[in-house]
C-alpha cells in the first residue's frame, strides 16, 4: 500500500511512521524548506504523553527532554 502525505507536522510524520512500521510505503510532502535551525521548546502534556506511549516513543522523548524549574510571564513592560 503506499499513502500521501501533506504536510510534515507532528501529525503527518507520526502517520508516515505508523504507516512505514506497518509496511507501507509512505511519501511526505513538505512546504517549508526544513526545519527551524534554531529549534524550538514545547509543552508536552496529557492526550501527546499518552500518545507517545502508545507507540513506543515516550521514553526516548523523556531522554531528549528539557527539565523546567520554573516558568514566569512577562508583560511588555517587564
Ligand atoms: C506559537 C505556538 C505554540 C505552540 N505551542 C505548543 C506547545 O507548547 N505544546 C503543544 O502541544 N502544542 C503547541 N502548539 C500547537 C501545536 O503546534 C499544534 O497543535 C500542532 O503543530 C499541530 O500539528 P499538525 O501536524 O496537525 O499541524 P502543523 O504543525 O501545522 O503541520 C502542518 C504542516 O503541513 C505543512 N503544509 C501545510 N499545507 C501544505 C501544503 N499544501 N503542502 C505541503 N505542506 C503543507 C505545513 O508547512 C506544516 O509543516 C503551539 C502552536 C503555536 C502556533
């Protein structure tokens, strides 16, 4: 079986890996020219956790994790 996928978000590239696990054979379409080099922290809470388990990746995003002590909000005026 082969799939199409657009768009190289969490979302497609966690469809493109399930798929290729499973034997098909997947294509991923990208707009953007790559990734932000400079790349980019983000929230990872509840239904993605759970997610993450369930196909055997939660460990290894564990290991690339930032631990944060403390978070504050800053208006424009400091
Ligand atoms: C500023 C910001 C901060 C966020 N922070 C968090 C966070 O901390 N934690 C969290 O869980 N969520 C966060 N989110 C939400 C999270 O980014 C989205 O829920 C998630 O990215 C959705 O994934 P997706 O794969 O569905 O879509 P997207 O990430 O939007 O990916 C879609 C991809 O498809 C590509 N694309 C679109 N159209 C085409 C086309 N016609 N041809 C080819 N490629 C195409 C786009 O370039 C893009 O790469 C944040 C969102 C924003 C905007």
């Amino acid at each position: 079986m082969r799939a199409l996928i657009v768009g190289a978000g969490i979302a497609g590239l966690v469809a493109a890996r399930q798929l290729g696990l499973t034997g098909w054979q997947v294509t991923v379409l990208e707009r953007s020219g790559g990734p932000r080099p400079e790349g980019y922290m983000m929230d990872f809470f509840g239904p993605g956790v759970l997610a993450a388990e369930h196909i055997g990746l939660a460990g290894r995003m564990r290991e690339a994790a930032y631990d944060v002590d403390a978070a504050c909000y800053v208006d424009p005026v400091g």
